[in-house]
C-alpha cells in the first residue's frame, strides 16, 4: 500500500543503472532498474515503431476474430 516516487534527469545520453531505495523483502538484492537515455529523434523513431507494432498487433487478432480464428 505503499506509493514511492523516483525522478531522474540525465544531461547526457547513455545506460544508467539503479538500485531499489527500500529494503522490501527477500527479493530487494535484485531489485534494479536501468534506463537508456536516447535523442528526441530516437525516441520518437521508437515510439513510431512501437505505435506501428501495436497496430499490427491489433490488426491481426481482429483479421483471426472475423476469420473465426482462436487469437
């Protein structure tokens, strides 16, 4: 029932790795998070794709459904 926030801020591009800020139990030694910081323009490719991707996704379990395919 917890809630916790996390901010970061990464002036340049790269791999950052982190810790859990809490100790929350057996499992709190491999509690971790990494985050890539890319370009605006990388990620914006990225979420294109990621958006193309779903709608893909989507696409095919509808053409299963009317086509009475089990998705």
């Amino acid at each position: 029932g917890k809630v916790h926030e996390v901010s970061f801020r990464a002036d340049e591009e790269g791999s950052y790795t982190g810790r859990a800020a809490s100790l929350s139990g057996a499992a709190y030694a491999a509690m971790g998070t990494e985050v890539e910081v890319v370009s605006p323009e990388e990620y914006e490719s990225y979420v294109k794709q990621l958006d193309a991707d779903i709608q893909a996704a989507q696409d095919t379990v509808v053409d299963q459904i009317e086509g009475g395919e089990t998705p």
